[in-house]
C-alpha cells in the first residue's frame, strides 16, 4: 500500500501548489522575504515607519457560508471573505494589515477549487495590500464530505503603540455611527439557511423578488472590508473605538470593545437592514432580540467617537451611557 491507496495524492498537492503560487506572488509587500512552499512565511517589518510598533494578530474562519459556495461552485467569493473579515478585526484595535497565511483542508484536493478559493484570497490581498505568505493545504480523506472543504485564515497587522484602540478613550456622551454591511458577511448562515432551505425549500438558484434577485447572489455577497474608508482616520485620534458586528450581532459585539461604566443605547428605528433580514425575521418568526444577537442587520461596523468622523457612508445610530451593555430603543 502507498498513500495515495489511503486517500492522500502527494503529486495532486504540488500541482495544486503550482495554481496558487502565481496568485500569492501577485500579493507580495516589500517586506515580503519568502516564497510560497517555504516552511514559514518571512516578512520585514518596515521600523522607520514605527516609533513603537505593537503587532496585532486574528485567526478566524468563514463558517457555513461555505455551504453555499459548495452549492454553486462560486469559491472565489468565500475566500475574498476570509481577508477581508480577517483585516476588519484587527482594524478596529488600530492596526493596519501586514500579512496573511490561509488554511484550506478538504477530503480528497481538488486543485481547481484550492485554486479558486486563493483567488479570492489574493484578491481581496491585492485590494488591502496585504501580503499573502503561503499557509496550508491540506488533504485529509474521510473527514469532509465529497466536495466540501474548510478554509480560515491567520492576519498580522501594526500599529503605534500609542494608536492603540483599546476603547480607554470611551465616555458618556460619545456617539455611535454605523458603516453599512453588503448583507449576512460571514455570520448568521445556520439560521438563514434552515430558513431559506428547510423551511422555504428555496435553493441557491431561485429568485425572490422581495430579495432583488437569486438566493446565491444575496448569501454570498462578499465581506465588506472598512480599511479603505477607516484608515485616513487612524491617524488623527477622532475614533474613540470600533467594533466589528460579527457573530453576536450588536448586542455582544459593541460592549467587548467599552471601558468598565460604560454602555450603548442603540435606536432601532435607525438602522437600515438589507432587504434579507426583513425577510428572514418574518418567514422564520425571529424574535427581535435573537435578530440582533444572530446578524449584522446592516451594520458591519461601528465606529464610536466624540465628534463625526465626517466617513461618507456612516449613519447615526446611538450614543454611550453610563451603565454597561446595550441599551435598544424602539423596533426594527
């Protein structure tokens, strides 16, 4: 017996390595001092930039939205969000991206999908200038499903020690806007899709009217990434904080970023929700509370300061109190 007799091609995955090393170069800083297929990825760190540089790093991953992506082999999508969720996260500590390293494991390697979904990955990489170091591939049979595979990711970032969003400068009277999201992100999909699939017998394919167009292109509208609009700011002390609205919604995401006294009051009748929320709250009976806890409902990011921060497409959506928590006032 060898080990592709046990499921696991050697050759398969240096081909597969071949289709994505164009694109990853594509992504390459000038601190970027390695290849791709290295043992670990190298990267300079630019010190006559920084006086006092503090490295920020997150790992996270893209959750069941994956299943969609399975659905309608569209992998580029999935993997442009990955990046993007991932730069978004250490955004809001201050920091500007660095790098970033992948992890894709799927059954049997399938070197096209691999290559498709580090498209994506390049791509958003390319748009953030972020450099994609390599990462891993792995090919790990009986363990996912025939066509499915898992993928996350791993960022760095910088920033001054003395830029630092700790949400220390947070205090009563602060205000709260909101950046709009392009719809779920990257959290949320269980219930969406029990809602849309189970429940409606939708499939990504069908077209909804009340949703502008097919189920697919609405689930996979990609993960909006807020470098470009929030790092002219990152410089001039007007954010107080900012909290990325991922899983947990607004209700457990605002707080983790408030000081020890401080609470949010949010007015619901401001928020502008994508027309898929709407429709998953009353086709799935959604209570209010577990609509805020579940999904973004239009607000990918907020963004707390004691002055508007003057960013074009930020609304209004509440202030801080004294308390803890938050605080909701009126309905969706």
């Amino acid at each position: 017996m060898d080990y592709r007799s046990a499921g696991v091609d050697i050759d398969r995955a240096s081909e597969a390595l071949a289709k994505v090393r164009r694109e990853a170069r594509s992504t390459f800083l000038p601190g970027t001092l390695s290849d791709i297929g290295s043992f670990g990825g190298l990267f300079r760190l630019d010190t006559e930039r920084y006086r006092k540089p503090v490295l920020v790093a997150s790992t996270d991953g893209v959750g069941t939205k994956l299943k969609i992506a399975f659905a309608t082999g569209r992998h580029e999508d999935v993997g442009y969000d990955i990046v993007a969720h991932s730069v978004n996260d250490v955004l809001v500590q201050g920091a500007r991206p660095l790098f970033f390293l992948d992890y894709l494991a799927m059954g049997a390697l399938d070197g096209e999908v691999a290559a498709a979904a580090v498209a994506g990955m390049a791509e958003a990489c390319r748009e953030h200038k972020v450099g994609l170091l390599g990462g891993e591939t792995a090919e790990m049979p009986g363990f996912y499903a025939p066509g499915e595979y898992d993928i996350a990711g791993t960022i760095v970032g910088v920033v001054e020690e003395d830029r630092i969003l700790d949400g220390s400068k947070v205090v009563p009277g602060d205000r709260l806007w909101g950046l709009p999201s392009t719809g779920l992100h990257t959290n949320g999909y269980s219930l969406a899709r029990k809602i849309l699939f189970e429940q409606e017998g939708l499939d990504p394919s069908s077209t909804v009217d009340a949703l502008g167009g097919t189920v697919a292109d609405v689930l996979l509208a990609r993960h909006r990434c807020y470098l470009p609009a929030l790092e002219p700011l990152l410089d001039e002390e007007v954010i107080h904080a900012l909290a990325h609205i991922t899983g947990g919604g607004l209700t457990d995401n605002v707080p983790r970023v408030l000081p020890e006294g401080c609470g949010v009051r949010i007015d619901l009748g401001t928020l502008r929700p994508p027309s898929i929320f709407g429709y998953l709250m009353e086709k799935g009976q959604v209570p209010e509370r577990e609509m805020l806890r579940a999904f973004n409902l239009g607000v990918g990011m907020v963004v707390i300061a004691g002055e508007d921060p003057q960013i074009p497409d930020a609304w209004l959506i509440g202030d801080v109190i004294e308390g803890s928590g938050v605080q909701y006032e009126g309905s969706l």
